[in-house]
C-alpha cells in the first residue's frame, strides 16, 4: 500500500486472545494427539499486526509485554504465516512485521495463533493476493488448532484439534478478569502432565472418551447469555494438570472466587486464570480487589469479533 508521497504504509491488522470456557481432552490417540471437544470464546485482549512491504521475512515486536524470549526468525507463528500465504499465492517478496502484544506468552489464551490470524489477515491485504476467506482458514488450521478460531472471533464450538469450528448462539457480553502469571507454561507439558494425571488416578476417575463433546449446559449458558449459569458449566481438563505443575495457581483461583467472582478457570494450558464476573460493577471490584493483593490483572470482554483490518488515518 502505497500513498500518494511515494511511502510505504503499513496494514494493521488486529486479532483477539480466547478463553477456553469449557475444555474436554480425548484419550490420547495413536499419532500422538488429543481430540478436544472445546467452547472458544475471543475477548477484549487484542495482538496488533502492522505489516510493510520488504525483501525478506521479519518480525519484531513491542507492547506492554516482556517479548525478550520470543523468537525472531522461521520458528516465529506469525513469520510462519506469512511465509505460507507467500507460497500459496505465489507471491515472491516477503514482510516487515511489528506485533504490539497484549495477549500473555504462553499464558493459554492463544496469543501466538492471534499473531498469526492477523498476520494472515494483514499480509493478504498489503500483498493484494485476496484469497477467499476459507483458503485463509484452510492456512490457519495448518499453522495451529487455535488459529482458526482466532481468524473466526466471537464464540465458537472447536473440535478435532480444536480447528473444526461451528459457531455458537451467544448473546449479550460476558465480564472476565485476567489474572496474568509471571511465568508460561509449555502446552506439551500440560498435557503429557494430564496423560501422567490419567494413568495415576485410573481406579478413580472416567476412562476419557476419545471423541469427547462440549456439554449442553454450557451451550445454554451461552445462548441465554447468563453469567451465573456459565459460572456453574466452566469445566478445564487440563486444569488439574496445570495446577499440579504450578500449585500457587490455586490460591489465584480462591482469591478471585473470595472477592465476588462468580467462578475461576484455567484458561487452556495455563497459567492464565479467567475469572468470570457478574457484570461490570463486578469486574471493577474485583480487579481493584486482586491488584491490592499485587496481582498482575486486566479486564476483558467476550465474545469480541475474529482477526480483521484497522482503518487508520
């Protein structure tokens, strides 16, 4: 995109972090994977793309996150992206990248596959490659089981890997409040964690099915747009397992739920913790509550709209 002074502007493009409100994890199947049966819902936390014409592939980025251990170079989600949409299309330049993020690193709300949904996003437009909508998400399932989602926004059924996608019916808006650790936590390691978890507590707990599905209730919850219901449906398989490798999680979730929210969940792997309020007066209070105890929190709204273009003037 180039202006009428000969310079070359960026596309921005913006894609929004997920909680994951209700998550079910299959028995482990052969190639090594879990089918999932999950309610994806996009929230007010956003990853900014900003993309310019260039010779080669690069990435940096900024924000108020600490980005110093991201990588810069092929292994980067969003440098993934756009390499594949280049090959795709046939396109034979490549793209300056710069992610301002949001979104915690590692933190279970999918904020390296909102990276690359915007990239995707933001490179198809400045390349003026305009490939339809579902060869887009065709790529995006094959950067990541979360990036679909974060192409698509709003509330979403995900199954498979969480990339087969049919929307939910949600209404009205939901008020969460984000306890953000410190620390990530590796999703293989979560989950080889859960296949551990399973094994020493097989006598005692459900044999998992391996093609699990996301409950009625929380379909309800969602299309009647009640906090109080969600609260009760909120459901992590990999909740006991992320608790298990990071147990100061747990007095997190009884702090939140001690200071009027309505319930507290692991977002994903982890360690993010999603407290659900009961509106935004709620919210406020509880933010405020969980600051005071020196808590890293921001506030969010869900479900927010998929990755998309930015206007700016």
């Amino acid at each position: 995109m180039v202006s009428a002074a000969g310079e070359t502007r960026a596309v921005h493009a913006r894609a929004p972090g997920k909680i994951n409100v209700f998550l079910k994890v299959g028995a482990l199947v052969d190639d090594g994977y879990h089918d999932l049966a999950t309610a994806y819902q996009a929230v007010s936390l956003y990853e900014d793309v900003r993309a310019w014409h260039a010779d080669d592939f690069s990435v940096t980025f900024g924000g108020p996150i600490d980005t110093s251990a991201l990588t810069v170079d092929g292994s980067n989600l969003a440098i993934k992206a756009a390499r594949m949409l280049a090959r795709r299309t046939g396109y034979r330049r490549g793209v300056r990248l710069h992610i301002d993020k949001h979104v915690p690193i590692a933190g279970g709300m999918g904020g390296g596959s909102a990276d690359a949904a915007a990239t995707l996003i933001a490179c198809d437009e400045l390349w003026g490659t305009d490939l339809p909508r579902e060869d887009l998400l065709a790529l995006a399932a094959r950067l990541g089981s979360d990036v679909p989602f974060a192409m698509v926004g709003g509330t979403a059924i995900g199954s498979g890997r969480g990339d087969r996608l049919s929307p939910a019916l949600a209404k009205g808006t939901f008020q969460w409040v984000l306890a953000i650790a410190e620390f990530g936590m590796s999703t293989p390691t979560v989950y080889s964690e859960l296949d551990r978890h399973r094994e020493r507590h097989a006598q005692d707990i459900f044999f998992a099915k391996t093609q699990p599905s996301v409950e009625t209730n929380v379909l309800q919850a969602l299309r009647a747009g009640d906090p109080h219901m969600l609260a009760e449906a909120l459901h992590n398989d990999l909740q006991a397992p992320a608790l298990h490798i990071a147990p100061g999680l747990g007095a997190v979730l009884e702090l939140g739920e001690e200071n009027g929210a309505l319930a507290g969940i692991i977002s994903g792997s982890g360690p993010t913790v999603a407290f659900l309020a009961p509106d935004l007066d709620g919210a406020l209070e509880l933010q405020i509550a969980l600051s005071a105890a020196r808590l890293n929190v921001v506030r969010a709204t869900g479900p927010v709209h998929g990755a998309r273009l930015v206007n700016e003037h």
